[in-house]
C-alpha cells in the first residue's frame, strides 16, 4: 500500500492571491520546495477547490494551463506530483467533490491505492483538515496563506509554520 501526502495548491505550494490563475502571478511559497524535497517515500497529490470556474471569473483551461506550470516548476526541482484532481464547482452547485467533501481522496485512494490512514493532508483552511479527517487521514493546518485565519477554526493533528516544518512533523509521525 501507497503511503501519501494530499495537499491543497494555493496558500500552500503557491501564494493564494484570491482565484489566482494567471501565469504571471505564479509564486511558490516560501519553503515549500525544500519541504516537499523532504518527502522521500510518498506520493504527492493535489487535491484543489477552483469556484472561480464555477462563479465564471476563470475557464477550466486557465485553471490546466496555471497548474501545469506549478507541476512543472515543481519537477524542475526534482518533486513530481502525481495528480491534481480539482474541484470546479461553485458551492451551490452542491456537487459531491468539493472539499471538506471526499471524493477527490476517495478516488486518489482508489487510483493510487492509498493507504489513507497512513497519509497526510495539508491545507490552508478548515475544509482541508476536515477533508483529511472525514476520510481518515492525519491532517495538518499550514499557517502560510489563510493559515493563520483558519487556525482557530481548524482542529488540525499539527499546525505547522510552513510545509519544511509539516514535513518534519509528517516524517516523525509517518510510521506509526
Ligand atoms: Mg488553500
Ligand atoms: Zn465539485
């Protein structure tokens, strides 16, 4: 079985600047590269609430062409990203994938066949470590992007200052 980390995009690998999709405003967030460098052993995946599609303030291929150039800075960095499943949808469209929902994991697990209650997910919000948690993960809050916002809120395994601090804690707590 595949041990992995599920990690949302923006606000934690990128710099979340509200619907960000445009090339020109790509950022990596400070420390992510080398946090996910120490990921050694597990499989990364995106796993990404893009509303801005929905609400039509974006198409989908703006969303395809933005994060191929994420994916692609990444590999330049030696750091492959297996999948990004994404959720396109507004929230009231009520669909079954947006996130604190678990499709999206639920079809990584499938996919990759995941053991989730050996991984970890990472997220910015409360909709990330519920997500992780409703489907057995271990889940961890990232004070970078809504970070420090959401902490209050999120009833994370581990608040982290950043994803080399998340990384630490995962590879402490990754065998147990
Ligand atoms: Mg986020
Ligand atoms: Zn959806």
């Amino acid at each position: 079985m595949t041990k992995a980390v599920l990690m949302d995009r923006d606000g934690v690998v990128t710099e979340d600047l509200g619907y960000v999709h445009k090339i020109k405003d790509f950022n990596l967030v400070q420390n992510a590269v080398e946090g996910l460098k120490l990921l050694k052993g597990f499989r990364l995946i995106f796993i990404t609430n893009q509303s801005g599609i929905g609400r039509g303030y974006f198409k989908f291929e703006d969303f395809l062409d933005y994060n191929s150039r994420v994916v692609e800075e990444l590999k330049k960095h030696g750091i492959k990203i297996e999948k990004t499943y994404v959720c396109p949808h507004a929230p009231e469209d009520n669909c079954g994938c947006r996130k604190p929902k678990t499709k999206m994991i639920k079809d990584a697990e499938r996919d990759f066949k995941i053991d989730l209650s050996k991984s970890f997910v990472i997220g910015d919000k409360k909709i990330d470590v519920d997500m992780g948690h409703n489907s057995g993960c271990k889940s961890i809050l990232v004070l970078t992007g809504n970070g420090m916002k959401e902490k209050e809120n999120a009833n994370a395994d581990y608040i982290a200052k950043d994803l080399i601090d998340a990384a630490k804690w995962i590879l402490k707590h990754g065998n147990q």
